[in-house]
C-alpha cells in the first residue's frame, strides 16, 4: 500500500492505495483551491522492489521517488487514472544565480525561520514532512518566487 496524499499549504488528508493501487479521498470544498497538489509517495513500493531484484541501495536499485500532480479546483477527479512513471537520476547538474529565490518553511499553515524548521524536524521524527519544488513549490506556496517548499505538519 502506498501513501496518497492532498496537500496544501496549511494541512494535508492522507489516504492508503490498496493492494491494486486504487484509493478514495474525500476532501472538503473549504480546502479545494484554483490549483491544488496530489502526491503519491512510493517509499513502500520501492522497497519491495529493491527486495524482489536483491538490490541494496536506491542508485542502482528501483526508485519511482516522489510524484506531485497539480490539479485545477474546476477540475472533477473521480474515477480518473494517474499514470506513475519510474524515477531517473541525473548526475552533474551546477546551476549558479546571482540573486536565487527563497526557501519557505511552513510548520502547520504558519511560515517559520529554517532553523526553527530544522530544529522541529530534528527533534519530532513522526512529524509529517514535506519537500516540494518548482510548479508545486509555487502552488502551495500561492507565490511564484519561491526555490524550495518545505512542510512539517504535528499531525
């Protein structure tokens, strides 16, 4: 079973696919945004895989890593298929920018310093924790000069 989640900036609902990979989410008109975040985390999945292959690490080994699809408020998803690709890697890559966007830290809804984040994270593992860039990043952030987004939610 894999974890599904709706993700947005102040709270996320999360769900469990089941053995053939389907699942139901209900989540509350209040929530629902112009652009909206869904995200499928494959940890369970690409560990099974790794022990069917005998593959000890996730370099050489299966990795369908963390997939977000961004979703328009308009739009109905019942009964709609996503399809989940496998997960590449890419070695090499330098990117300089003279002034870079942002991190955001958000801790349950609320913007806090990378170092109050850090320390929260550090000292409450079963915090739920999210890391989200580009389009996704802009989404949940609702601000489009933003590098990188992280989550932490105290359930």
């Amino acid at each position: 079973m894999q974890k599904f989640f709706f993700i947005s900036r102040s709270t996320y609902v999360k769900t469990l696919t089941n053995q053939n990979g389907y699942f139901s989410l209900e989540i509350s008109d209040d929530l629902i945004k112009d652009e909206n975040v869904l995200y499928f985390n494959f940890d369970k999945l690409n560990e099974i895989k790794r022990k069917e292959n005998n593959v000890r690490d996730s370099i050489s080994g299966y990795d369908y890593g963390e997939q977000a699809i961004i979703f328009s408020g308009k739009e109905k998803i019942e009964n709609r298929q996503f399809e989940i690709n496998y997960g590449g890697f890419e070695i090499g890559a330098v990117v300089i920018l003279k002034n870079p966007p942002p991190d955001y830290y958000y801790f349950d809804g609320k913007n806090i310093s990378q170092e109050k984040f850090e320390k929260l994270r550090k000292e409450n593992h079963g915090y739920q924790y999210f890391f989200f860039e580009g389009r996704e990043a802009k989404v949940l952030a609702e601000d489009g000069f933003i590098d990188d987004l992280h989550l932490l939610f105290s359930n």
